[in-house]
C-alpha cells in the first residue's frame, strides 16, 4: 500500500473545513415515521435515482441520507421529557422514552426462569422478606462514612489487628489468629459449595442428580456422562477418567453420502444412462434375494400351519378315552348310593 504524501493530506483537510457545516433543519417532502420506543425511523420519501456504476456518488448520496434521518429522530428525542439519572444532581440527563409501538420479533426464546435456591425457598416459606440496606455505614472509629463490604469497609479489616481477645472458655494456648483464618476459609468453602449446589440444581432439572454429599456409584457415573455430553462436541473430544469404561456405540444410522458436484463426467453419465434404461424398460426389475426370503416366509407358515392342526388332532382323540374313565367313576358311586343299606348287628 503507498504511503499517502503530505500535500495530499492538507489537500483534503482544507477541502473538509471549506466545505459548509450543514444545518441542523431537515426538509423531508413526507414527514417520517417515528417509534421513539424503539429509537425507529421510518421514511417513506423515494429515493434519489443514483447509477449503480457511480461507486463514491452512491455512497456519498446514502451516506447524506442516514445523516438527515438520524437528525431527525436525534431531534424527536430532545422533545421528550427528561430527568438526571439515579436523582443526583449532577448525574447523566437522560430522557424517558414512551411504550414501542412496533413489536419486534426476538431472535431466541425467551430465558427460562431460574430456580430458585434453598435460601429463596426458606425464605418464603418462613415470610422472610428482603430488605434493600444502603452501602455506606457510619464508622466511629474513623468518623466518616465508609463502605458496608470490600476493601475499606467500616470497622477495618478484622484480619489486620495486631491484638484479639481470647474469649472465655478457649483453649489460652490456641493460635486465634490461625483460628480466624481457618473458619473464614470454611465459611468461603461452604458458601462455594451451596452456590455450586444451587446451580446444579437449576442446570439439571429433572435429571435426577441430588448435588448431596452421599452420592451413590451409579449417581456419580450418571453424572459424568451428563457433563461430558455437556460439551461443544457433545465429549467428542472429551479425556477420559482413569478407570472410566469406553462409552457404547452410538446408535445412529448411516449418514448420507453425496457425490461431489465437479467429478469424474463419465461416472455420472453412465449412472445417470443406467437409470434411464431401468425407467424404460416394461419388465419390473426382480430382487432376487427378497423373493427367497418371501418364499422361505411362506414356507415355514405353511409349517407352522400344519403342526397347529396335528396339535388339535393330538387333543381331539383324548377327549372320548377321558370321557369314559369319568363315566365310570360316575356309575360306581351311582351303584354306592343305589345298595339298601345293611342292618347293624346288636
């Protein structure tokens, strides 16, 4: 790329500060349309014909355009009411911009609410209810106004003081320096672990995965494989545990193959000749292969068919030979009950 001279750079910054500064009152044959709650501007006026081969008057011309426009929803907005942002007096002057006419369509879904955490849910179940508490407190050790948390807040930082109280009944010998800074480390390690627990069980809804700290094998692999499909590449390329087992096949069909558009001619051209001869010809073309399957098909019903028949048969001619031994445990006790009973013997 050439580097561009000196004279050709004054050349142009003389012809910017030459050139008019334009006025801020646009004329516009139609009024334009304006959705103020979508900071939209709608012009209706037909553009100026502008030939495509013209490059830079093309460009300059829409260019000119956006500018008038813009100036007139920039004016539209300085009609609206406006206040100080956040109340202060010397904050940003902002303008309240009125309810969207138009209803523009998103480009995703809305986001699902997020689940709320066990806290949340105590909290409403017991009536507890938040309370909005400024961030400056007043500290009487430094006689100012300082910050309720982070760096600076108001009473010190506790980890800095050169001296602590032993409270009653504690061990004299015990380190409290040490002492406090291992309880703020659980209290930090605790608090990480309600957050990761809360966000597991707003990530996995219906999952089945408890985030407890008594979790089974079976939960604990279910859980692996939920995170490593969790992935990009759906844990493509995702290392395994050490006594991980290798994941099952996936039971994906056969994906599509398709030849590619500049090949070899000769191939296409001769697949293409034997589609028309199969398309021309009046016979249909015989699967060898399916009409042996139909035909063994056939064969084992008829089979199947005549062992059923012998089977009934097999049934058919038991029948009389249990009818009659039934017959004749019927006649005896008929004989039984017909015998005159005999007379006792005194």
């Amino acid at each position: 790329m050439a580097a561009l001279c000196v004279e050709e750079l004054l050349a142009r910054a003389e012809q910017r500060e030459a050139e008019p500064q334009r006025s801020v009152a646009v004329e516009k044959a139609l009024e334009l349309e304006f959705d103020l709650g979508n900071l939209l501007a709608l012009d209706r006026n037909p553009p100026t014909s502008v030939p495509r081969a013209a490059g830079a008057p093309r460009e300059s011309r829409l260019r000119s355009l956006a500018r008038d426009n813009t100036q007139l929803l920039v004016a539209q907005l300085w009609g609206l009411p406006a206040g100080r942002a956040e109340g202060a007096a010397a904050g940003p002057l902002v303008a309240h911009l009125p309810e969207p006419s138009y209803r523009l369509p998103r480009e995703k879904p809305l986001p699902r609410p997020r689940a709320p955490t066990r806290w949340e849910q105590f909290a409403r179940l017991k009536g507890i209810r938040r309370r909005k508490r400024t961030s400056l407190v007043w500290d009487e050790a430094a006689k100012q106004g300082r910050r309720r948390w982070g760096y600076g807040r108001a009473g010190g930082d506790p980890a800095r003081d050169w001296l602590i109280e032993v409270p009653a009944g504690a061990d004299p010998a015990e380190d409290q320096f040490a002492k406090r800074l291992r309880d703020k480390r659980e209290r930090v390690a605790r608090n990480e672990l309600n957050r990761l627990r809360n966000i597991a069980r707003g990530a996995l809804p219906g999952r089945g995965l408890h985030p407890t700290g008594h979790q089974g094998r079976a939960e604990l692999g279910r859980a692996s494989q939920v995170a490593r499909v969790s992935t990009a590449s759906l844990g493509r390329f995702q290392p395994r545990l050490p006594k991980e087992p290798a994941a099952p096949p996936a039971r994906g069909g056969k994906k599509r193959r398709f030849e590619p558009l500049l090949g070899d001619l000769a191939a296409e051209r001769s697949r293409q000749l034997e589609l028309l001869r199969g398309l021309g010809s009046k016979k249909p073309p015989l699967d060898l292969t399916r009409a042996v399957n139909k035909q063994l098909r056939e064969e084992d019903a008829e089979a199947a068919k005549g062992r059923k028949r012998g089977q009934r048969g097999k049934r058919g001619r038991q029948r009389p030979g249990a009818g009659k031994s039934k017959g004749k445990k019927g006649g005896a006790r008929q004989q039984q009950k017909q015998r005159p009973a005999g007379r006792k013997r005194s």
